[in-house]
C-alpha cells in the first residue's frame, strides 16, 4: 500500500492544495520581501545591500532553530497541534516586524518568523509520512512542491504592488492574513494522522533515542546536508536577485516577473517529476538531475569567467533557468528518500532533516553572500561548489542504501 488513510481525510485535490499554501508559507516568507529589502535599507539607513540580504539568511537560521523542537511536539502533541503553535509564533514574529523601528528589530521579529514557520514545515512533512510511502510519497510530494513553488512565482510582483500602492510594512500584514487562513483550513478540514497511542512522550531520555536511531542512518544524514547545500545553493542565488539585476543589469521594475520566469523552472521539473516518480523511482531522478546541474553550473562557471564576470542578460536569464529547471526535481525526491526509513519517529525525523538543511543552507548562503563583488562570479561559483557536494552525498548515501538493504534482505 502506499497510501494509508487517517480518518475522514480530505481528498488529494484539497489535501494537495492545503498543504501547498501550509508550505508555500516558507517560500512567501522569502520571496515576498525580495523588492523590498532596497526601501527598507533606505528606510533604516543600511547603506551595503550584503547587510539587507541578512532578511533573508537571518529567517532562515530561525528556522533552523524552531526545527530542532518542533519534530519531538509534533511526535508528542500531535501533527496538527504542532501546526497551530508554530503559525501561533509565525503570527508574533510578524506583528515585531510588523512595528518594528530599527532593522535590528526587523531582523529578530524574522528570526522569529522563521522559528514560528518551522512548525507547519516540520509537521506537515510528518502528516505525509503518516499518510504516503514509497513512491508515492515523492509523487505527492512533487505537486505540493509544483504548487509551492508556482505560488511564489508571483510573490515578488505581490511584494512589488504592496509597496507601490501602500508601504513595505503591509507584507506583513499579507502574512497575518495567511497565517490565519492556514490555521482555518487545518482546523476545520485535515483530521489528526497520529493517534493518541502512537505518540512519543517529550521526554530527553526518549527524544535522545530517538536521535542517535537517526545519527545511525548515515544515508539519512546525507541526503539532509545534501538538501542544505541544494538549497543553500538557490538561497545564495535568491537572496542576491534583486543586487544583480539592478546593479548588473539596471532591471528593478520588471525583476518581479524575471524572477516568476526562472521560478517556473522548478514549477515545470516538480510538474513533471510528479507525473514520472513511479515509472523511473526517485534515486533515479535524483541522480539525473543532480548530474545535469553539476555540469550546467560548471559550464557557466567557464563562461562567466571568460566573459570578465558578466554574461549577457539572456545568457544569465538562461543560466538560471536550466539550474532551476535541473533542482526543481531535487527537493521532493530527497526528502521521500530520507524520510523513508524513519516510519514511526517521523516528527523527530523531519524535524532533523530540515534542522539539520536549514543550518547547511542558511550558513553557506550567508557565506556566499559575503562574497558578492558586483559580478556573476561568486554566485555561479557557489552554485557549482554547492551542487557538487550535495552530488558526493548522495552517491555515498545511495551506497550506503543498498548496503544496508543487502545486509536486511
């Protein structure tokens, strides 16, 4: 079987789309500021774009944190419960950035956020679980992740539009209003995945087993510092966007929709991959699109630095393009593949392999961003730096895989 039903469910069209919007939350979170990080470095006088790009990097590593508890809540309290805290601590987050008055406080307010978006992240992995294996765990997978990646696509003209006609602080509200609506529809739609008698008590001795049952999975390990280094591999690119096309192209009117174009990429490869998971299996994805991109990037690393550190706008637009459309595929296939040995300490599972990616991610886009030197250079170097580790991983978790089912069967 690989679907396995919990009460009166939703059916997979709702279902999906519930849980794209639950996700998508993480991905608005982000995208939604990119236009404004300029007006509010304007607004607190925060003169070096490297320090705007903090709103981004800082959210993450908060997320990281609220990663580290929220998979033992949503073992012990419960998938839904869990949810609601974590939209509960969203919600504050946002009111400090909301009112904030200094970018020190707008930067703890989104480190915040990012500990309260944790929760329905972590969660919502772990009601997966409860309900999908196998292939198609990645299969589902795939269209929540198609649609949270469609959503955002348009979440720079949402944040463009919200700043031109009122101000940069009513994104903020925007997130309130989608707190709230996710916190309606899970409450009234999604009925609880894990029974009470199959709860794991908060206990450290318990939550301490079940960690170093997790660290005995090297294969688990992997692939969750291999999905840290994909997507700190696109945070580098995301949260240097709106610095390259002003300043290396002239482009801030329209960067709203250049960046929906190469978000679409990703949209096309979940899309796609959705539709093939069952036929070819994820490893095998994986391999194919990881392989693709390592030689992608490498490739536009070359003509980077043969052209001086610039490319054309359509060779950049291009560029991008083709490493999105490879790592579209990416993220659900490896989380399918390391959440799959985990069964019932799913929560705890989740909870470190985002933990676990968000630090990677977070740390290596920071890191990166460090690096910027007003060309295309240090962003195309950290693709290919970053694509390349996270291929070595998963060769060895994948080796490591089939030893251990060798040993098993």
């Amino acid at each position: 079987m690989n679907e396995k039903r919990a009460g009166r469910s939703p059916g997979p069209r709702e279902f999906i789309a519930l849980f794209a919007l639950i996700t998508s939350l993480t991905a608005l979170t982000i995208d939604t500021m990119l236009p404004a990080l300029a007006a509010i470095g304007r607004d607190f006088g925060v003169e070096d774009p490297r320090d705007t790009q903090m709103i981004v990097s800082i959210m993450v590593l908060g997320m990281m944190v609220g990663e580290l508890f929220f998979g033992s809540l949503a073992d012990a309290l419960g998938r839904k419960n869990a949810i609601m805290i974590g939209l509960a601590i969203y919600a504050a987050g946002t009111l400090m950035t909301l009112f904030s008055g200094s970018m020190e406080i707008l930067l703890a307010g989104r480190f915040v956020q990012g500990i309260g978006v944790s929760g329905p992240k972590i969660a919502s992995r772990a009601i997966l679980r409860d309900r999908f294996e196998g292939d198609a765990l990645a299969r589902i997978g795939s269209f929540i992740f198609m649609i949270f990646i469609l959503v955002p696509m348009a979440a720079p003209a949402i944040g463009t539009i919200l700043i031109i006609f009122w101000h940069w602080r009513s994104i903020f509200l925007l997130f309130l209003i989608l707190a709230a609506t996710c916190a309606l529809w899970l409450g009234i739609r999604q009925p609880e995945t894990l029974p009470p008698e199959r709860r794991i008590p908060l206990s450290l001795h318990v939550q301490a087993g079940n960690l170093l049952q997790i660290l005995r999975l090297p294969d688990v390990v992997a692939q969750a510092v291999a999905l840290g280094f994909i997507f700190g591999a696109m945070l580098s690119f995301i949260s240097m966007a709106p610095t390259l096309f002003l300043e290396l192209y002239g482009i801030e009117e329209m960067f709203a929709a250049w960046f929906a174009l190469l978000a679409f990429g990703i949209g096309i490869a979940s899309f796609i991959n959705g539709h093939v998971v069952r036929r070819f299996g994820a490893a095998t994805l994986v391999w194919v699109s990881l392989s693709a991109a390592v030689a992608i990037s490498a490739i536009g690393l070359v003509f980077v630095i043969g052209s001086g550190g610039q490319l054309p706008f359509s060779g950049f637009v291009g560029l991008f393009f083709c490493l999105f459309l490879c790592i579209g595929s990416l993220f659900g296939n490896i989380t399918a593949l390391a959440m799959q040995p985990l069964g019932r300490i799913a929560g705890m599972g989740a909870s470190f392999v985002s933990a676990l990616s968000s630090l990677v991610s977070g740390l290596f886009a920071m890191a990166s961003g460090r690096f910027y030197d007003g060309t295309l250079l240090p962003v195309t170097t950290a693709m290919l730096l970053a694509l390349t580790i996270a291929a070595l991983l998963f060769a060895f978790a994948r080796r490591r895989v089939r030893r251990r089912d060798a040993v098993s069967g």
